[in-house]
C-alpha cells in the first residue's frame, strides 16, 4: 500500500480567531498539498503562519498538534491562543 504523501491529496486548513490575518494572503479557508504538509508543523509553515500563534490544533475533529501527521482529505482547524480571566 502507498503511503498517501506519495499519491498527493490535499489537506483543508481552516482558520479562526484571527488567525487568517498572520497568514501571507489572509484567507480563512484555503487546500494545501499534502506533500507541503506532511504535518501539522509544516502546514502552518507553509501557511506562513509565525512560529507560536497556534494555540488549538484539530484535525477531523479530534484534538493534534504540530507533530500529527496528515493524511489526504484531512480537515485541520487552527486558533489562535485565547486568553480569558
């Protein structure tokens, strides 16, 4: 079985609280390839996201962070840190 990196795909980058605004083309939504986002880490990378403004990772759903790998058809959602008092 190929590894999906290999057969391409791409990823769903949402982004919230903000978060679009620190981007190069300060979309909320946009696809990215996999093979430029094999992680989480690198998505936000290739999203010019600076390092530290990612607070909350999710991907399908399910809480990530910037070590989880991606898969092709992954839906990752992004946000800023929040603070509160």
């Amino acid at each position: 079985m190929k590894d999906d990196r290999q057969q391409g795909g791409t990823v769903e980058a949402r982004l919230f609280a903000g978060l679009e605004m620190k981007t190069r083309d300060g979309r909320a939504e946009r696809r990215v390839p996999l093979a430029e986002a094999p992680t989480v880490a690198a998505l936000c990378e290739s999203l010019g996201l600076p390092s530290g403004t990612v607070g909350l990772v999710l991907v399908n759903g399910v809480h990530g962070d910037a070590s989880t790998v991606l898969r092709d058809g992954d839906e990752v959602s992004l946000f800023a840190p929040v603070g509160g008092g």
